[in-house]
C-alpha cells in the first residue's frame, strides 16, 4: 500500500559546475506553516490529502500500514531534517600573486573588509554538498564582497528552472562558526571563527523563489574539509537577528585533532579520495596581475586545475518483498549536510522499479523558478552500513530530481543523502582527504532543550511555559520559540513528547 500526499517544498542547493541550490524544509503537518530553513529559507504551506492516516510523523518508530509489502520494521525518517547554519564573515587576507592554495587560519586574521568584524556578518549554512564558498546578494555586499574586490569573470550557477552568472572574487580571507558565538548583545566573538584565507569565493546576485525564501551564504567543501564538525541536535541554539527567531542544532568547527571532539557510536563511511588542497586557477591579464579564472575548489596539487569533489556513501535500499529476484541494492550518494531531504535519481528509481506515480509530490524551488508537482517515494527499506553497527530504516522518503552528479571517475550517483535520516542524532563532519572519512551518528537523542528558562532544572516552571504556549505557532502573541522543540514553528503534542523524557532532570 503506497500514500499519496503533496507538500509545497522550497529547495535550494550548490553542486558542479553548474552550481544548484536545494533546501528541504520538514514537512510533518497539514495546513499554513512558516518553518525556518538554511540561509533564511522557509515553507509556508504543506498539502496533504484529506486522509489524516497518510501524514508519516518524524518521531514514529514502525509504520507497519507501510511496510505490508515487506517483513521489515524499523524507524521511518521524516521528509526533512535539520539545517545546520551558520555565522560567516570576511577578512582581506590574501596571498602573493603566486599563491594558488589556500591558508587555513584556525583564528580571525587580517583585517575585517567591512568593520567592525563583532557587527558584521551574516547567517548561512554549513554544506558538505556545496564545491564552493559562496555569498548572495545583500549578503556579500554586507560582508564587502563588492566593487573591485570581484573578478567580473563570470560563473555559472544554477539547476531548476534555469542559470544565472555569478561572479568570482578576488582572494579573501572567509571564516565561520556555529550559533553559539553570538554574544547576548548580539555581537559576534571573533574568539570562535575559524577559516581559511586567501580564497576566491562565488558572489552572486540575490537568489530567492518566487515565494521569498532566499540564499545568504554558504561554506562548502574548500572550507570544511580540513575541520572536524560537530553538530548536536540535543542542543538547540536560538538567536535573535531583526526581532526574528533563528534556530539550528549547536555546530562547532573544530580542527581535526581537538581532543573535545565526541565519540558516537556509529560511523558512516565518507570518502573523498584523490585530492588532498584547495587550489584557485589563475591567468595572466593584460596588466600582469594574476586573476582567478576559478573559485577556490578543491585539487590535487596547488596550481592545478580544481576539480572540487564530493563526499560519497553507500546505502542498501530495497523496494517490496525481498526475494531471490528483488535483493537489496546498493545506491551510491553523496552526504550533503545543506539537505535536509533525501533524494533518488530516476535511474535508481527504475532499479527499484517504483512506480510512475509517486507517494507524495513536491515544489522545487530554484534559481530559475519553481517546477511544480515533483514526485516523491516512501522507499520500504533503507541500510546504513557503519561501524558499531548499521543503521535501518523503513519507509523513508526520497525526492525523485535528475542530478547531474558524478564521482570523481565519472560515474554517476544514484542520489544525495540528506539530513533526514538523522533528525534524532547527533553527528560529527568528519573528514579526510587522504583516506577515509566518516560521518560518526550518535545513538537516538531528544529533540531539543527542556530547560527553558535554562535554571538548570526541567521542572513546574518549564511545563507551565509549555501549557501557556500550547497550540501556538510562531504568528502567535502566546507562541514561545525555545518551547518548540521540534522546530517546526508549531508548540503541539510533538513538543510534549519530547519534553517528558527531561522531566525533573
């Protein structure tokens, strides 16, 4: 027995050459939403069918109207995860004319390109699938990624709906870190960045849909690959920016040997083999002055032509009763922590022989526009290998969009592996250029911070700011953001739920 629903979906995301945007907000309720996504991004209305049974809630652990078709019961992902964001900011440090590769700088260095550093930046997300650093719009030029600090060579972005020209900037220094280096007065401390330096960055135009949600920044794998990131979904971080609530899991970017780095009790295989630096390519213009022809991307050699390069996964997926003619498959996929959805190809869906019509639909949202009415499939069985175990999972949703994605030799991937599957967990962004990789999964974990009024206790007093919020969303004068545990801009039952294992802790 298969579903049929259909949910308004914004999605943004960078890849390739042609660099797309993809974000998933969740979708777990019915009717108006207003639910907080990467770079600012929101969804503001789901549609389901008017069979209440269909809706498929986050926190359920068997599904079993679902899985009929097979003996398999294991907990089923939502359609959507987290977003871990972001705070990104500028520097002017750069590199001599020869200087192809880039500088890590585990600390703030050079000089802010727009000052003071503590009041200038902006909120942008943290994304393995992204193969460069990028701003848009207002946001590069609040962060002074403007005039003669850009190339004017142009750079191609873009995926549904179309393309636009980007720009590329000359070498800066970029650097990030996680929520919780806003101060209480809103000031940024410099004390938690970290980057690197001498890079050239992708600057844009303002990219939004035609519903308003838009980019802002985004680090990517120039960036993030020479750091160990730990993003905790027990532990929410809440800040204020324009009189409006922001919220993500705690992120913290770490050099790759801190020794506060957690152990989780799963590790998911991520590799990335064959380039071990970032490298900008440059040419020679009628001045003598040396300009990058390309972004920063990742390389082999500093020099070389950057080829960029992705994280790469297994999963084991298997549609219907398993059988000597119908094995589990292998599905190659890249981890894209910038997704919050999952998603197959079309020729891994005809591997798995789904059917025409899917389970639920989609708006996508992209550079070009929105394309309407794309299909979406409730897969029946989904296997993580790891060590310490693997992960299973049933009836898990995927986003049918052609990807023009491939690995390093060419070979096509079968989808993106986003944040959904990890919407209870813990992880850590662990990466390796030169072997192996993983993205460590912690076991099961409450979704939020019970305390608060954060007195150290989950008492009478935290229950009672619940009740007053009860059935409140966030257009609400009784709406209260750190009660809302599930982030979904809605303080229901599913906050209740996840309250009660905190209770008197």
């Amino acid at each position: 027995m298969r579903f049929q629903n259909k949910t308004s979906v914004s999605t943004m995301a960078i890849r390739q050459w042609a660099v797309l945007f993809f974000v998933f907000p969740a979708a777990v309720m019915a009717g108006a939403v207003n639910w907080q996504g990467p770079a600012g991004m929101t969804i503001k209305s789901v549609h389901y069918l008017k069979t209440e049974s269909m809706i498929i809630e986050p926190a359920a652990q068997l599904n079993t109207t679902a899985l009929e078709a097979t003996t398999l019961s294991y907990p089923v992902p939502p359609l959507a995860g987290f977003s871990p964001l972001i705070v990104i900011t500028t520097s002017d440090k750069s590199g001599s004319d020869e200087d192809f590769e880039h500088v890590l700088e585990n600390g703030y260095s050079g000089t802010p390109l727009v000052s003071p550093v503590e009041d200038n930046f902006i909120i942008g997300i943290f994304d393995s699938g992204a193969e460069v650093d990028l701003l848009a719009g207002s946001s590069a030029a609040a962060l002074g990624l403007t005039g003669d600090k850009l190339t004017g060579n142009p750079f191609p972005i873009g995926g549904v709906g179309g393309t636009i020209d980007a720009d590329i900037s000359y070498p800066v220094g970029i650097f990030a870190a996680g929520l919780g280096s806003i101060q209480s007065n809103g000031q940024l401390n410099p004390n938690y960045l970290v980057g690197h330096s001498n890079v050239a960055i992708v600057v844009s135009p303002d990219i939004s849909c035609d519903t308003g949600e838009s980019v802002t920044g985004v680090i990517g794998t120039p960036f993030l690959s020479f750091y160990t990131t730990v993003i905790r979904n027990d532990y929410t971080r809440t800040i204020n920016i324009d009189s409006k609530d922001i919220c993500s899991p705690d992120v913290q970017i770490l050099e790759q040997d801190d020794p506060s780095i957690p152990e989780y009790s799963h590790k998911i295989s991520m590799n990335l083999s064959g380039l071990a630096t970032t490298s900008g390519y440059y040419s020679l213009d009628f001045l003598g002055d040396m300009t990058p022809e390309f972004p920063t991307l990742l390389a082999a050699v500093p020099g070389s032509l950057p080829t960029g390069g992705k994280f790469i996964a297994t999963l084991y997926v298997l549609e219907g009763q398993p059988g000597p003619l119908n094995v589990v498959q292998p599905m190659r996929v890249m981890v894209d922590t910038g997704a919050q959805s999952s998603i197959i190809s079309p020729s891994m869906a005809a591997n798995l022989s789904l059917p025409l019509e899917g389970d639920f639909e989609v708006d996508v949202c992209g550079v070009g526009g929105t394309e309407p009415n794309v299909p979406g499939y409730f897969v029946d069985y989904v296997k993580i290998n790891a060590l310490g175990g693997a992960l299973e999972f049933s009836n898990a949703a995927f986003v049918m969009i052609d990807l023009p994605l491939q690995d390093a030799a060419g070979n096509p991937l079968d989808g993106v592996l986003g944040m959904n599957f990890f919407w209870n967990r813990n992880i850590v962004f662990q990466p390796n250029l030169s072997g192996s990789g993983f993205l460590h999964v912690s076991d099961p974990i409450p979704y939020g911070n019970a305390d608060f009024n954060f007195d150290g206790d989950v008492n009478l007093i935290d229950f009672s700011m619940l009740a007053s919020a009860w059935m409140s969303d966030s257009s609400d004068a009784a709406y209260i953001s750190v009660c809302d545990m599930h982030l979904d801009d809605l303080i229901d039952f599913k906050d209740l739920q996840a309250f009660l294992p905190h209770w008197l802790e």
